[in-house]
C-alpha cells in the first residue's frame, strides 16, 4: 500500500512541483511560473493550496480559501481538486476532501462549497459519493 503525505503549500518551488498535476485541471496554464506567481497572487486573497504527496512527488492537489456571504455564512470554498490522472481511484480525492472539512470546521465555517463544470459527470457521481449535494447552478460571463 502506498503512503501519502497531506500539507500545504508554502513555496514557490513546492508552487512549482504542483504544476504537472494542476495542469491536468486547468490546461490554460502556460507553465509552472505562471501557476506559482498566480497561485501566489491569489494567496494573498486567503488562497491556500493542500497537496498530497507520494516520494517527494505531488499526486493530488485541492486548492481553497475561507469566504463569507449571505447564503452561506462562513464558508470553505473549493477552487481546484484534482488528482493526477496514474492515482486517481485510489481515495486522495476523498482524503483531501476529508481534510478541507476538517479544516472547515476549524476555521468556524458551516459549509464546503465546490463549482463543478455541468458535463463533468465523473466529478459529480465522486461529490455525489462524498455527500455534497447539488444546490443551484453557477452562471458565469466573460468581461
């Protein structure tokens, strides 16, 4: 059995060592640069990234940060979960979702939220299995 270490992301060359499995998610990343420079960008609006690893290596990733609103309350909002595509079926994406909720609750928060792109139905029979449910659509426009 193989064993997975879980922490955050703290430098640009952990950033960086991120880039091959983020990019399996989100392909308009250019390059590891520009992923860490974003993803640090992005940090300073309460961004943190929690990667999985295996030898030194990131298999799975889940990208977050801690928001507020009027529907929700205090709430864990998911930007990114992905697994890279040799672990996936393996449980990371159920144990990185397991520990966004713990950290959830530490943080006061009273949801987890996640957007899912509608034609992903793998992604939602996985959230589905997880427990979350569908509770609206995401509407979106380009400016």
């Amino acid at each position: 059995m193989d064993t997975y270490l879980i922490g955050h992301i703290e430098t640009d060359q952990d950033y960086q060592a991120c880039f091959e499995v983020m990019h399996e998610l989100r392909p308009h990343l250019p390059d590891a640069a520009t992923f860490a420079m974003r993803a640090r960008r992005q940090a300073a609006q309460g961004y943190r990234l929690l990667a999985a690893w295996h030898r030194e290596r990131a298999v799975a990733l889940a990208g977050y940060r801690i928001m507020e609103n009027l529907l929700y309350g205090r709430f864990l909002y998911v930007d990114d979960l992905v697994a890279s595509e040799a672990t996936r079926g393996q449980g990371l994406g159920g144990d990185l979702l397991a520990e966004l909720r713990e950290e959830g609750r530490r943080q006061g928060c009273a949801f987890l939220v996640l957007d899912t792109a509608l034609a992903n139905a793998l992604g939602q029979r996985f959230y589905f299995r997880q427990g979350l449910l569908a509770r609206g659509m995401h509407f979106s426009q380009a400016l």
